[in-house]
C-alpha cells in the first residue's frame, strides 16, 4: 500500500461546512474589519459566530458570516411613506447646497 493511499484512507472526511470554513483572516477580510477585532469579539463573546477546528484552531461559515450581517443591517424607510422637504435657506443659520429634511410616517 502507497503512503498516499494510506493517508488517504487514515484522513477523516470533512464534511461540506468544514470544507467552505473561512479562517479568520478570511472573516475579517469578508465582512470588512480587521482580524484584530474579530478575536477581541471572540473574547467577548461577540461578533459572528464560529467554530473551533481543533484546540486553536477557528474557523467561520460563511452562512454565519452572512446571517450576522443581515442582522446589522439598518432599516431603510420606505421612500412611498416620506416626503423629502427642501430646508430654506432663511430657516438655517447655517446653509448647505442641496439641504433636505426626511419627513416619514412610517
């Protein structure tokens, strides 16, 4: 029998998730912030969730990536349920070009 054949045969199977893990470097990268502050959020108990691959070693689903994303999305308020309001110069001490007020109901 071949050494690689062995290996082969030896290596456990990784399933799917494991396969598609993202390294931190990889997180960070993908949801844009450094690696730095996903291991502070890790300490704390923030951030996306991950998993641990081993003792040390941590690893991301980029399903969990995106799933913690959605959830830091801000709420857009639907323009059919605002007025957009043009701010007169003469009621701002302090004119801008373009300067408008957001009015909604909703």
């Amino acid at each position: 029998m071949t050494i690689l054949r062995r290996l082969q045969e030896t290596t456990p199977k990784m399933v799917p998730e494991q396969q598609n893990a993202m390294t931190p470097q990889e997180a960070a990268k993908y949801i844009g912030v450094s690696e730095a502050t996903l291991r502070l959020w890790r300490s704390r108990g923030e951030g996306p969730r991950y998993f641990r691959a081993g003792e040390k070693l941590v690893r991301y689903r980029r399903s969990d990536l995106d799933a913690w994303i959605e959830t830091r999305l801000s709420r857009v308020p639907c323009e059919a349920d605002c007025e957009i309001i043009p701010v007169s110069s003469s009621s701002n001490p302090f004119p801008q070009p373009n300067l408008t007020h957001v009015l909604c109901t909703t």
